[in-house]
C-alpha cells in the first residue's frame, strides 16, 4: 500500500503542469479521504438464478458460467424484465447491470422472437455487450450484429439484411444505417439505453432524440445509468412509461478502490510511472492520458525501456483499439494506455491500478476512471500524478 502524501485540501481546479492555461481539470485532492470513507448501502439478494422461469438452454449457459446468486441489480431488474416492465436501473459500473437485461431479454426472445436494439456510448461496449450475449445464447439460435463506427459497414449491413434479434450499436453508426434505410427503429419491440449519463456526456443527446422518436410506441424500454442528473431525467421521460425505479447505487467510489496522490514533485513523470510498474504487487495497470498525442509518445518511452505496453485513442482504428483492449485482457501486455474517449466502455475485471498519469477533467471522469479497478468484490488502488 501507499504511504499518503501530505497535501493541502485548498487545493482544487487546474492542473498546474498542463501547458494550457484554460485547460479544465479536477483535482482529486478535493474528494479524497472523503469518498473511499462512504459505508456502501446494503442490497439483500433474495433469489438465486434458478428461481428465475427461464429457458431450460438459457438456464444451462448462465450454469456454465458458475453463476448462483445473482448481484443486485440483478436481482431486482431480472423479475421485472421478465414480466415486460419498464425499467430504470441506477448502478455503479461493474455491478452485473449487462447480465440484468440479458438474462431476461434472451429469455423474451426464446418465447416470442421479439427483436431487441441495444443502444451504448462507445464501440467498446458495444463489442462487450455481444460477447456477454453470445455466452449467454449459446445453442439457443439466437443472432445479433454490432453496428459501430471504425469498422467497414458492409459486414454490419450483411448481417442486418438476415435480421438478427439483436442489434447492438452505437447512436451515429445506428442513425446511419436507419437513414441508408438498412434499419428500421420501429420493428423493435424491447429497446435498452445502456450508460445513459456517458452518451449525454459524449454530445450524443440529439442523436438520442432523433432515435427515441422513431421507436413504436409499443414496446419495453429499459434505462440504465450511473446517475440522474436533469439532463438524464430529461432522456427518461421521453423514453420510459410508468418505469420501475432501481437503484442499487452506492457511494461515487467503490470502497473497493484505495485512492492515493503521488506528488511528482518536478520529477519526469514517465520516470515515476516506470518506478511504479516495477513493483511487484503492480500486476495491470490502466494508465490515463489527456490528449492521444501523449499516449502515444508515453507508450513509445515505455516500450524503448522493456514493458509490455498497449494504447487506445480515437484516432486507432476499431480494430487497432479492439486488439489492444484484448492483449490486456489477456495478459498479453501489463498496461493500457488510454484517453477517456477511448477508455469508455472498458471492462476488465482484474486491473490492480489505475493511474491518472495527466489530470482528469471533471469529478464524473475521475469517477469513471478510478472504477476501472476494484471491480466484482475485487480490491484496486487507484493513483494520481500531481505537480
């Protein structure tokens, strides 16, 4: 563990070692002490999987998996999907939220080949979203198709025209294909909005106007998001009718994440950072950039001194971002360098540290960061350069 540094609470706002004077920033020194304090709320889970009406083959899968009782959420969203309520399910990240509508959407879709359109904030989640499915699905004849940016329409319009019951995508390439008229909105009857609050984060918030307004009246809409704010209610009300309120949201942080500042103190920060992935309780680390012209220079100088690095940014190709995500999942390389653009949507599981090597811009990103560890019961320290 790391020795806290002394520091002065006053301090907050910019980040005096970027160049750009107006560049926004949150200091984290200013929540600190205070989040990883906040006692979670207990959520009594009353079921177990096999109390759940599901599918014998659905059943099977989520057995294989060595689920048994399922998270929270879960077990609160589960029965009301499948009685085909409206939904709306306020949780933190890596809560089982993608197992929630899953679970009971497959089981809809088993019984009455429904179709279901899956709507999320990056190409990422989309890709994560349709790997959980597929697990979830196997032997079950059920198809689906991701409809992401980055990556040639073409195959995505291919398996559009052999109508899958899934189709999970992000809000511009969807927009796209529904206006090329490979898609049409109002043939879903079951529709999910997943990580409302990130979508409206990322401009996506007349994207999401356009699309809501092309879905059929009747349907099953079911929300998720981190938070509520007015502009996420505002999505809200326009999407669900007469929902079911969940919330299984705890503190901000997870008290799972152990939260630290490394002073710098004028020292060259990629110095720092390769003193720190040389210890050995430092097994994955996630290390955050500002601008994707840093993380490339930082995952060069890492690579010319011998680690294993990969990187993420807007400007790598659907594929360059998927194939690096995966050489970290996997083990193939022991750090990710990534932009918040990038970093969106990722999801694994066993990530030791997190690194806010440049400052984060707002409160909610450092939220999202740092969440990237300490994820299903697991524990992850979550550390940021300053000065």
């Amino acid at each position: 563990m790391y020795k806290q540094r002394n520091y002065s609470r006053n301090s907050r706002g910019r980040n005096n070692y970027s160049r750009g004077a107006n560049i926004k920033s949150f200091d984290p020194r200013t929540v600190i002490g205070k989040t990883v304090n906040q006692s979670p709320s207990v959520c009594e889970v009353k079921n177990k999987f096999s109390d759940f009406v599901l599918d014998g083959r659905l059943a099977s899968n989520i057995a294989d998996h060595r689920f048994d009782a399922p998270t929270p959420i879960q077990d609160q969203a589960i029965p009301e999907i499948l009685a085909g309520r409206d939904v709306v399910g306020v949780a933190n990240t890596g809560t089982g939220k993608t197992a929630a509508f899953l679970i009971p959407l497959l089981n809809k879709v088993s019984r009455d080949k429904s179709r279901v359109l899956i709507i999320t904030p990056t190409r990422e989640l989309a890709v994560q979203i349709e790997k959980e499915l597929q697990s979830f699905s196997k032997g079950m004849n059920i198809y689906s198709v991701v409809c992401i940016g980055g990556v040639s329409i073409h195959g995505q319009v291919n398996r559009l025209r052999r109508e899958p019951q899934f189709v999970i995508g992000t809000p511009g390439r969807l927009l796209d294909l529904e206006n090329q008229r490979y898609l049409d909105f109002s043939r879903f009857n079951s529709i999910v909005l997943d990580e409302v609050d990130r979508m409206l984060d990322m401009g996506f918030i007349v994207d999401m106007r356009k699309i809501i307004s092309k879905l059929p009246n009747t349907r099953q809409s079911l929300f998720f998001s981190a938070t509520l704010s007015e502009r996420v209610r505002g999505i809200m009300s326009q999407f669900v009718s007469d929902p079911v309120m969940i919330s299984v949201k705890t503190a901000d942080a997870s008290t799972n994440v152990y939260q630290d500042i490394i002073e710098v103190r004028g020292r060259n920060k990629a110095d720092v950072l390769c003193e720190l992935l040389d210890q050995k309780e430092v097994s994955k680390t996630l290390v955050f950039m500002r601008t994707k012209r840093s993380a490339d220079k930082l995952h060069r100088n890492l690579l010319n001194v011998g680690f294993h690095t990969a990187v993420m940014h807007g400007n790598k190709s659907q594929n360059q971002r998927q194939r690096s995500l995966e050489q970290f999942r996997h083990g193939k390389v022991n750090t990710l360098i990534a932009t918040d653009v990038a970093a969106r949507g990722i999801d694994v599981d066993d990530i030791s540290h997190v690194v806010n090597y440049d400052l984060p811009e707002s409160y909610d990103t450092y939220i999202h960061r740092i969440g990237r560890t300490g994820r299903v019961d697991k524990k992850g320290i979550a550390l940021t350069f300053i000065g």
